[in-house]
C-alpha cells in the first residue's frame, strides 16, 4: 500500500470523527506508532486523536494496556485474542470512543509455520459495542510493506467503526 493511500485515508478518517464528535486511539505493536504518524500527519488530528500506544513488547501491553498476560502466554503476543484485548485496554486507558489494536509478524524474521511473516491481527473496539477481530496475511513482503498494508487496514478499520 502507497503511503498516499494511508494519508487519504487518515484524512477521511479525521473528517468522519470530528463530524460524528469521536475521538480515535491506537494500540500499535508490529506498526511501532506508524498508524499515529498517519493519523497526526493530518491538520486538525488534534480534534479527534486522543492518543495512541505502542506496545511493542508483552510487558509493554500488560502494563499500558492492561492485557492479561495469562491472554499472551495462552495465545501468544501474535493473535486474535491479544489484539482484542489491546483494543479494549486502549479504550480503557483513553478518553477515545473508537480504538484499533494491531500485532503480527513484520518480518524478515520471527515467523513459524503457524505464525508466519506477514500475519497481522486487528482489532477495533467502539466504547459500548462489540470488539470487531481481523486477521490478515499479507505474505513475505518487505517488511516496510507489510507495515504500509497494515496501517492501511488499520485505518480502513477505524473508518468502518465510524459508520456511515
């Protein structure tokens, strides 16, 4: 994905919320805060992104985000139910009305038969509804790619919690 795509995705997603009075928090692991770029690349984020976490480690998720680490030893860091738990405890922790959590395998390396490089689970968590899950395998790409796709997703994600 063109980083193009993401700015004017972010740009759609900042409109969306300011609209419908939300504001926005991200919960990043194998993205490393690149969703957060995206999104504060944008004039104007400031009325709508209200923070965002990088937890690239699990400590860092269990101590930001609340995730059990029961949750990550069970499923491991890479998995539906951690990048479920991650979107959760981002709304948690914020004032956001709307959170995406991303975790996967940006390679080149740590991949496995199960978990390979370019697996990445996603999660949206609207305040008072459900927990929206993903899973998306994007292949051996560069990992600069895989990173690009999945902010991608993420804010496709964000924008579909918005509603129409």
């Amino acid at each position: 994905m063109e980083e193009n795509t993401a700015n004017v995705k972010a740009i759609t997603l900042i409109v969306k919320a300011k609209t419908r009075g939300f504001r926005v928090a991200t919960a990043e692991s194998c993205t490393g805060g690149l969703v957060s770029a995206a999104l504060t690349d944008i004039p104007g984020a400031s009325d709508v992104f209200d923070r965002g976490f990088v937890t690239y480690s699990n400590a860092a998720k269990i101590d930001m985000l609340g995730v059990c680490a029961a949750v990550i030893d069970a499923y491991g860091a890479v998995s539906a139910e951690t990048a479920q738990a991650m979107a959760q405890g981002a709304l948690e922790h914020s004032l956001a009305d709307v959170a995406v959590a991303i975790t996967g395998v940006a390679g080149p390396g740590g991949g496995t038969p199960q978990k390979p490089v370019g697996l990445v689970h996603f999660a949206c968590a609207k305040r008072g509804g459900e927990v929206v899950a993903l899973e998306r395998r994007f292949g051996p790409l560069p990992r600069r790619d895989i990173r690009q796709a999945a902010v991608d997703q993420a804010l496709d994600l964000l924008i579909a919690a918005l509603g129409d």
